[in-house]
C-alpha cells in the first residue's frame, strides 16, 4: 500500500490550485474562511475520452503507479491527475489494480475479515476458503451477428436462479436477413477467481496522448479557480 500512500502525499499539491471557501463546523458566521474547497469538479469531455486520436491504450503493470505513468508519458510526476481523471478514477485505492502480493494480502484480510477465518490463530484458512467456495453464479449470454460480432453479458444471479437456467442455443432470422444466434450457459467461480478477475478489469487504462497535456493543464487553471 505504499504506493498509495504517495499518490495520497501528491495529490496535495493538485489541490494547491483549487479555490478556497469559507467553512464553519457549526452552521454559524464563526469559520475559517481559507479552507480548500475539494468539492470543486474538473472534468474530461466524453467527446475527448472517446476520440481515438486523443489516447493511447495502456495495460496497468504490477510495478506501476500514477505517478510512475505520469512520469514514464507527460515526464512529470505531478500529472498523476491527468492519468486518473481520464479515465474516472475517484479512488486510487480500489480503482487501481492492486499487485500480486497486496491482492493476495487483500483477499486473506477481505474474506478472514467477513468471518470466513480468523487469520490471527489460524493462518491460511481464509485463503483456503476463498479458492476452495464459490462466490456467485453466473449467465452468459452470447449474441453473433452477421457479421460475426460477438458480444457476453454475465449476470451475477443467486443459486437457486442459477440452479433454473436452462443451457440454450437459439438461432433468430431477423427481416433484413440478419441472423443472430444466442447461446445461454451457465459459470461459477470461486471467491479468488472473483477478486482476480474484478482487479483485472481494472488494468486497461486510456492515456492522453503528451502533445494534449499542455492545453489540458491551462484549461484545468483556468477552470478550477
């Protein structure tokens, strides 16, 4: 978690260019009026963040930080922001892939912690318990088109609505000679497997392409005051 804890200590400086407001803790005209106002919102049109020419696809490694992309693509720590911002991400604790052995760590300390074990006396169950239990059930469903798109839905469903699903396979002829067939299936996966595909999700990323960095920085200036 020590990368995080950094991304913490940085982000203050983000905040040196957000406006201040007046505070009170009581409601009354006793306040300190110099009060950083985090509330305040900077935000990327969806238009940019959907534009292909603007980014770049990025996979997130075990080793890497916002501020060690901000460093390795905009050559400077403190547009860790730009990284995060760009792609949504509120909380850097749990928005962030977590590496191997934290997520190991996570995944002991989440499931020791709901009762599963008790990690203090008896190491490993918790562990045990999360590769070894299911987590949830699941429906997929898949759609080809005609031209052979693809598209899986999984929906998260409980046993006994999983134990009634019926494995399909459906061909639709559509009137402009479409035809999508549909294939129903039925999944489940452990607590581990859960917690590890959830925190893969999370890897791929979008970067501002450098050459956009500058004008977003003055627009964000301008903004935020």
């Amino acid at each position: 978690m020590k990368a995080i804890h950094r991304l913490r200590i940085n982000m203050a400086k983000y905040f040196n260019y957000f406006p201040k407001t007046f505070y009170s803790a009581n409601g009354n005209s006793v306040g300190v009026d110099s009060v950083t106002n985090i509330i305040a919102r900077f935000g990327f049109e969806n238009s940019l963040k959907q534009n292909s020419s603007a980014f770049y696809k990025y996979s997130i490694q075990d080793s890497d930080t916002p501020e060690i992309i901000a460093r390795k693509y905009y050559d400077n720590v403190e547009r860790h922001w730009i990284v995060l911002m760009f792609n949504d991400i509120v909380d850097p604790q749990y928005d962030w892939p977590l590496n191997d052995r934290v997520l190991v760590n996570y995944i002991d300390s989440k499931y020791t912690a709901n009762g599963s074990a008790n990690a203090t006396t008896q190491t490993g169950l918790a562990w045990a318990m999360s590769t070894n239990n299911v987590h949830s059930y699941y429906k997929i469903v898949t759609r080809t088109s005609f031209d052979g798109t693809q598209t899986i839905e999984k929906l998260e469903v409980d046993g006994n609505t999983y134990a009634n699903v019926i494995q399909t396979t459906n061909t639709f002829n559509l009137n402009d000679g479409t035809t999508i067939t549909q294939v129903v299936s039925k999944e489940t996966e452990s607590y581990y497997e859960y917690e590890v595909n959830l925190n893969e999700t999370k890897r791929d990323i979008k970067l501002l392409k450098p050459e956009f960095v500058s004008a977003v920085e003055k627009e964000f200036k301008k903004v935020i005051k």
